[in-house]
C-alpha cells in the first residue's frame, strides 16, 4: 500500500501511500463510528486450530506466552471473524441474551475489531468456555499476561471506565493489538484507541514528535494527515521505521533512532 519515489537530501526519502492504506495497519480504529474497510486481513495465520490472527500479531502474542508459560493455563477463544460470523454471533446473542446484552458485549457487524484480525479473546482454561465473555480474572497466570501485555505491543482494549468512550462494556479478555511503541504509550498515559487516536494528532510532524525511550532507544511517532488521493511522507532511510493508517484520516509514522 505503499512504495518508494525518489530519494530527496538528507539521507531522507519520500513514500508514497494510496487511498487504501489509510484503512491498513496496527493503528486502525475500528468502533460504532468507523467500520472495516476489508473482509479478509492480508496476512492471517493460526494462533490455535480455528483461531487465526494477523501474522505479527500472531508472532508477539506466542513470545508473550512462551515468556509466561501461558498456553498451558490460557485459551485463545476467537480471533479473526468473517462478517458472516461476526453476523452470526449478533445475531445469536440478539435472540439469546437480549439486546441491551448483545450491543453491550457484542460489536456490530462491520465494526468488530475480530474483523480486522488484530484482536483476540482469552480465557482462563477450564470445563466450560464462555465464548462472548470467558473468565480472563486479573491474577495468576492472566494477571502476568496483563502485565506485559504492552511490551509486546497489546492493549487491554476495553477496560473498565471506559465505556463511554470505546461504546462497548468491560471486556477483561480482550486484547489488541497496536504495536510497540504505542501500547506502552498508551499504558502509560491510560489511553483507549480512541483517546490516543485523538492524543497523537497534536504530534502533526516528524519535526515534532512524539518520544518514547525503550531499552535506551529513541522512538518517534508522529501524525501525517491523508491527502484526498495520495498521501506523502518523507522517512529517514538510515533508520527502521512503521507507517499505519488510523482508519479515519491520516497516518501514524514511528521511527527509532
């Protein structure tokens, strides 16, 4: 979604991203307000059997349980969802439970963060598995996954206070994943998605960053505005860097020193 054009002075070099790419990466905002822009994530690979997950996703999350020893003791209940069965499991809960039940626990069709393939419920192992709302409890073994959660890039999306600003109740099981930095970032600043969406907009260029130090190393994150057609950002080719749309209207750039 992305490519190269000519390198400019500086060792600087300017990227072109399409229209699409604002609807790309760890960063997108997937909520009542904006929906999912495509069905299936480009890159998606099993956590567990049925359970799939964006691949970098999918890769920091093992690391995070090999650290703990957390697949012996938690659960990956769902994953990467169709739209089909995003419907399926509204539509179920709906006649089940009821509808103040299903919104408060339950995204719509188009707007679940399933959708994107960047989310994951877990549950504590044992005889029986709630599937919408499965026992995460904050000790223990999920007490130490909640705890460094945010050094391999996961949030706690939905935690409790919050309800009025993500539009969904208390989900304790429900991790996403942004990245590194910016879960740190946010776990420090106790931000949701939507706050810190909003919150990195004031850093609206690379000359003015965002810092966060991390094992003794610089990172950078600053806010490009999408253009109506093709957006243009100007990196430092010497440095690695990360470009994620927000899913609204513009894009996140993180550079390491």
């Amino acid at each position: 979604n992305y490519r190269y054009t000519e390198r400019g002075m500086n060792d600087m070099k300017r990227i072109q991203l399409s229209r699409d790419a604002l609807y790309r990466g760890p960063l997108i905002l997937v909520n009542a307000l904006y929906g999912v822009a495509f069905d299936r994530p480009e890159t998606l690979t099993p956590v567990a059997e049925n359970v799939l997950l964006e691949k970098q996703a999918s890769s920091l999350l093992n690391e995070l349980m090999r650290e703990i020893g957390g697949w012996d003791s938690i659960v990956p209940v769902s994953g990467w969802r169709s739209m089909a069965k995003q419907q399926a499991i509204w539509d179920d809960c709906l006649r089940e439970s009821g509808q103040e039940y299903t919104r408060t626990y339950v995204a719509l069709p188009g707007h679940s963060e399933h959708q994107t393939g960047l989310a994951i419920d877990l549950g504590l192992r044992g005889e029986h598995i709630d599937f919408i709302c499965p026992d995460f409890p904050d000790t223990g073994i999920c007490g130490q996954f909640r705890k460094l959660a945010a050094k391999y890039g996961f949030i706690l999306r939905y935690p409790p206070g919050k309800e009025a600003v993500t539009g969904i109740g208390c989900e304790p099981w429900h991790f996403r994943y942004v990245g590194i930095p910016h879960a740190r970032i946010m776990e420090e600043n106790r931000q949701t998605l939507e706050e810190y969406t909003e919150y990195i907009r004031q850093f609206d260029s690379p000359v003015h960053p965002c810092c966060i130090r991390i094992g003794g190393r610089a990172i950078y994150v600053s806010y490009v505005p999408a253009a109506p057609e093709e957006t243009v950002i100007e990196v430092n080719e010497t440095a690695p860097f990360h470009i994620s749309g927000n899913n609204v209207d513009g894009f996140v750039l993180t550079q390491w020193a």
